[in-house]
C-alpha cells in the first residue's frame, strides 16, 4: 500500500534589504518552535529566513515551484510591502498554495494582513494554537480557526475565538532544523567574534502592564504564564549545549514576575550541577529582591535587561519605576555578577535630548549600559483600515530605526547618532 505524500509547508521569516536585525536569537525561537508544531501534524516544512539564507527572488520562485500547501510569513508591521510581494508571487507560482501571516505585523495590522492576497492572519491567542487549527482545517478537519482572521475569500464563519494553552503543550525548538551554523556566522558578521553563541526558548508568556506600543499583552495574554522548571532544564540538557561558549535566553516578557519559579529555577539548576549561562528580560518592579537576585546570579544568571523606556530631567521618574528602584536593581545585580542592560525608547512622547543626556548621566553613574530602540507607535496602526494604511509609509515602523521628526523635538542627527551606538543587542518582546 502506497502511504498518503505529506503535506508541505514552507515557513518564511522576511527582513528588508534595509533592514538592521541583529536579533536572530529572538526569531529563531519562533521559527523553532513553528517548526515542531508543523511537524507534530506530520506535515514536511521548509524554512527560508531572509537574514541568513542569502534570499533572492529566484529562491523564492523555486522554493514555490515545489507547490507548498501552506506557506507561513512570519512578518513584523514593516515587513508589509515585502510581505505582500512575496505573497503576489505565491498567488501565481502556485495559486492553490493558502497563505497564513503571524508575528507581530498580524497583531498590529491584521486588516491588512488578512486581506488578498493573504488568506489568514493571526491576531489573537497563542500563534501555536493559531497555527495548529489551520493545519487541521487544511487537512479536511473542518474547524474553527483559534485566533485567526480568515480574508473575505474564505467562510467569515471560520474564524474562532483564540486560544490560551497549558504551558506544558508549549513547543519546544527544534533545534537540529535551525541553521544553527548559519545564525552562528550572521551574529559574528553583526556582533563580532567575541559575541556569545546564544540559543532562545519560551519560559513564559504574558504580561500584565499593557504598555499601547507593545503587542505582548495581544500576543500573549495579560497573566503569566510559566513553563515548569524541570521541563525546561530537560530541553536545554537534552541540547547538549557546549555550555562554556553559549547562552540561553530564557524568553518572556517578565522574566523575574514569578519569584517562586525563579527561585525553582536556581535551586533546581544547582541540584542538577548545570553550567550553562542564561540571560533575560525584565522590569525594574519584579527585579528588587537582593537575595533572589544573588541566588541568580550563583546560578548561571550572567545578563538581565530591564525596559527603563524614558526618565524626564524634571520629575526624574521612569516610565515605569522610580529611578531608586533601577538604581536598587542595578547595585544588585553588579553583587551578583549579573550584567544589567537597560532598554530606552529614543523619542518617546515628551522625550527631549536633554532628557535622553540624563539618562546617560545616570545610567553612567550606576555602572549600567543602554539600548536604544526608537519609539515606535505601532498601535496607531491598529484602528486604520486599508485604504488609510495604504497612505501610511509601513516600512518605516521597524522598531529600531522608527523616528518621527514632525513630533519629535529630538534633532534627527541626535536620534541617529545614538542609535548607531548601540551596544549588544536585547530582544524583548515589545520595549523590555
Ligand atoms: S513593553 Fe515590556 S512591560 Fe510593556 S507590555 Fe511589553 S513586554 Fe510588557
């Protein structure tokens, strides 16, 4: 008896030519774990991701020629025009091929997303889940799609309400179908040799601050939700890391937001007598116990960023904490070996230079560096419909370069200048 061929499925992460992406880590977890969720419905995925794959028009062409089923774009709000190139070439190299877009571009501007030449755009639960129910639906399960904004092409009925899973069915990546070598010489080509080797997996999702310009509370819920500790110190085990070079980022939106599970997490670590180092992304608010924090850092904790946003000379305040409490963060961190990053929004509303120079002050004092990001308000997006977005320049939102001289008091060549030295690079999910 002949077996049934597989589907196939061909997942494309998009970057612009002009695009600055240092952070393969942060799309690698995605791809990664996108990849297990395909495969998990014995379906057969490809993967072209344009930051390492040398992509050209031709490549495309042929990757479509193989007629995928399905083919994922995991595309951010700038990635629009592309995404819609890519998808105008799918319609006519293999036109039966549907077409479904995650990331953070559904989140912000799922209209357009979800209209032609797109077929499905996910805009609310876990993507996992989003993902999972169009794979079913595309294999004659007919089911309402979690979290998916089916176009007008399709069944309106189709459509469903998201989903939030258990932590335990979370995917892991897949790591033996990432280009582990390739990531590995695009992060020294943009970093430099000295650069750690750095894997990512979820810890958790969710977070409850809802800051406007972010997408995690869309993309991942309002409450924390946490992996179990042995699970996740299985996986990394079951890497077989070379743990003297690497780093796990432990990917969540507020990493030190469940005391309890960090406190598991060190003690769990040094039961098993692990080596590995770790890195993370937090807030100022859950990083101010002195003794989790050292239990951290005796634990393999080597690095933490904290999203300050924007501090104002004036009321000397962060947008997010008072400066006491980054200061507490910061003193004890550097007790605990921990390097301590802070994340700015360049040109966040009301931000002057001046402001932006007391924050370096500050930041010198305390022995902390910064990352800038420009401030970027995607969620002015959110509300537009096609026709208005279509009068929108949407290759300008990439979060690392985004400026608005019309709004900002910031001179242009004062936004540049900072942003071009820019130190290593952090991948939170929205600001830090
Ligand atoms: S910017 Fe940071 S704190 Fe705010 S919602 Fe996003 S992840 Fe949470």
């Amino acid at each position: 008896m002949t077996e049934k061929p597989k589907k196939k499925a061909v997942l494309v992460a998009l970057r612009n030519a002009l695009e600055h992406n240092p952070a393969v880590v942060y799309k690698g977890v995605f791809i990664g774990e996108t990849i297990d969720v395909i495969e998990r419905h014995d379906w057969m995925c490809d993967v072209l991701d344009f930051d390492v794959d040398g992509v050209s028009l031709t490549k495309i062409i042929e990757i479509l020629s193989g007629y995928p089923d399905l083919m994922l774009l995991w595309a951010e709000v700038h990635h629009a025009q592309l995404a819609k190139q890519v998808a105008l070439l799918c319609r006519e190299v293999s036109p039966d091929t549907r077409i479904f877009v995650f990331g953070r571009g559904s989140t912000f501007i799922p209209r357009f997303y979800s209209a032609h030449p797109f077929d499905y755009a996910h805009v609310s639960g876990d993507r996992e889940a989003a993902i999972s129910s169009v794979l079913t639906h595309l294999d004659g399960q007919r089911q309402r799609l979690a979290g998916v904004r089916a176009s007008e092409v399709h069944d309106p009925a189709l459509s469903g309400p998201g989903e939030w899973m258990e932590a335990a069915k979370w995917p892991y990546p897949r790591l033996s179908r990432l280009p582990l070598e390739k990531y590995s010489a695009f992060t020294e080509l943009v970093h430099g040799t000295n650069y750690s080797k750095r894997i990512a997996v979820t810890v958790s999702k969710g977070c409850s601050w809802g800051c406007a310009y972010c997408g995690a509370t869309e993309q991942e819920g309002a409450s924390d939700r946490r992996r179990d500790v042995s699970s996740i110190l299985d996986w990394i085990q079951s890497t077989e890391l070379s743990c003297c070079e690497s780093l796990v980022h432990l990917y969540a939106s507020d990493l030190f937001a469940d005391p309890i599970w960090i406190g598991q997490f060190c003690d769990m670590y040094r039961d098993r007598e692990m080596s590995f180092g770790w890195r993370g992304v937090t807030t100022t608010k859950t990083l101010q116990d002195e003794q989790l924090i050292l239990k951290a850092g005796h634990s393999g904790c080597k690095e933490l960023a904290i999203g300050i946003e924007h501090i104002s000379r004036q009321r000397n305040v962060s947008v997010k904490s008072s400066t006491d409490e980054i200061r507490s963060a910061v003193v004890a961190c550097a007790r605990a070996g921990i390097s301590l990053k802070g994340l700015v929004m360049l040109g966040y509303p009301g931000q002057t230079e001046d402001d932006v120079l007391y924050i370096e002050e500050l930041a010198a004092g305390w022995g902390m560096t910064i990352r800038y990001t420009g401030y970027t308000p995607l969620h002015r997006l959110r509300s537009k419909s096609n026709a208005d977005l279509s009068l929108v320049e949407l290759n300008r939102f990439d979060r690392r370069t985004y400026f608005d001289s019309e709004k900002s008091s910031m001179r242009s060549s004062f936004f540049y200048e900072k942003i071009s030295k820019n130190g290593g690079y952090f991948y939170p999910p929205g600001g830090g």
